[in-house]
C-alpha cells in the first residue's frame, strides 16, 4: 500500500467512527498520536474530552442527556512508563494493567472482543506507542466480528519500528456510514504526517465531517527527551 495523504484519508470517509493515527513527525523529532470520536445519535454526541492525569477521558457534556454510559465513557488514553495506550474504548484499562503485570500489548487483549452493539458489532481498535531508551516503536490493533458473525472474534495486530519521517498508520472503526456499519477491513493504511502539532490538529478536525464530528485528541512526544505536549478539540463547549 503506498503513502496516502492523511487528511484526504479521513476526508474521503463519510463516516470512519472513531479513528486512531501513530507515526513520527515530519521532522523526525516526535511520536505523533491522534484520536478522534464522531457520532450520529444524541447519546455519542453530547461527549467532551477532558485531560486525566497523562491521558484523557470522556464526559457527558451535559449529564441529564446521558442515556447510556457503557460503550461512551472511558479513558482513551493511558501513559504507563513510556508507553503510551491510546484506544476506542475501556480495553485501554485492559491494556494498561495487563501490561504493568508483564503481559504484552496482544496478551493484554486476549480477553477482550468487538463491542456489544449489535448489529454494528463496533471494533476494538487500540494502539500502543513505545518511546524511551530502546528507541521509538508502535503497534495497533483491531477486534472485530467475523464479517457480522458475532460468534467469532477475529483479532490482528500490526508492529512498526517508526524509522520513516512524516510517515505513520490509520485505522478506524468503520468503512463509512450505513445500516449496520461496515466494519474496517484489511490492514491500517499508510498515511503521511505533515508540520508540527496545530497543522496536524487543525487539519484532522477540518477533514472531519462537520456534522458527525466530536471531539479530538493530538500529542506529539519528545523523542529525545520524552515531554509531550497535548491538543483538544471539542466540538461542544
């Protein structure tokens, strides 16, 4: 698969759902991180992202709307000794105290399968980012229905060393919009990163569909040094 633009990419998705980018900055000084959540009903869309301790968790916006918290509220986002967890649901616990018992990321999300949202049958997508001494890696990983089967869980993880500038991987959680959702297929695709944390912020959140979007979160980590620095779009505020 060749490199593709990646605000082309998500732009060219009516609807991708929730969406995970890893790769390294153009410059090559930084692992790049984003994660976005969209929504068509009124339960996914009254969300915010809010800053929680090195990660991030979801809110209801406004709490007397909220009708289902199961599959909504979670943390996204987790730091565990340079690692940086970042997934579309609460397997981003799963994976974080999996690992800080000594499980690798796959073995963290062997007990884990698809959401329970029949007939949709959402993915599981979740990446995990390694910075620090032994050099900069990343893996991500999908949960999914047998093709709408909800009998079988089909599970695949795909590893990068993140050597290549401006270069990283997508994966989201549907092919586009539709009645049941098309789940994902085939293997993250190659995308290129371009400028520093705001070009990367500002032109996800453009290239997302207006009405569908929810919020968005970006980090860009230090290679050398390991500090981060953090961005939030909420489209409700």
């Amino acid at each position: 698969m060749e490199y593709t633009d990646l605000f082309k990419e998500i732009s060219s998705v009516s609807y991708p759902g929730r969406g995970i980018v890893i790769g390294r900055s153009e410059d090559g000084k930084n692992a790049v991180i984003a994660y976005f959540i969209m929504g068509r009903s009124g339960n996914s869309r009254n969300r915010i992202f809010l800053e929680d301790d090195e990660g991030i968790r979801t809110k209801a916006f406004d709490e007397s709307k909220l009708t289902d918290p199961s599959l909504i509220i979670y943390h996204p986002v987790r730091v565990l000794e340079g690692c940086t967890i970042v997934t579309n649901g609460d397997q981003t616990d799963t994976v974080f105290v999996g690992m800080k018992e000594g499980k690798t990321f796959e073995e963290s999300l062997r007990g884990r399968e698809f959401e329970p949202d029949g007939p949709n049958f959402t993915p599981r997508i979740s990446g995990c980012v390694w910075t620090g001494s032994k050099g900069f890696s990343y893996c991500l990983s999908i949960l999914k229905s047998d093709n709408g089967d909800d009998s079988q869980c089909n599970r695949y993880t795909f590893s990068y060393e993140g050597k290549c500038f401006g270069k990283g991987h997508y994966i989201h959680t549907y092919l586009g919009d539709g009645d049941p959702l098309p789940s994902f297929e085939g293997e993250p695709t190659p995308v290129i990163i371009k400028g520093g944390i705001e070009e990367f912020t500002d032109g996800i959140w453009e290239a997302l569909d207006a009405d569908n979007k929810v919020s968005l979160f970006t980090r860009f980590i230090s290679l050398e040094t390991g500090r981060y620095e953090s961005r939030i779009i909420n489209k409700l505020k």
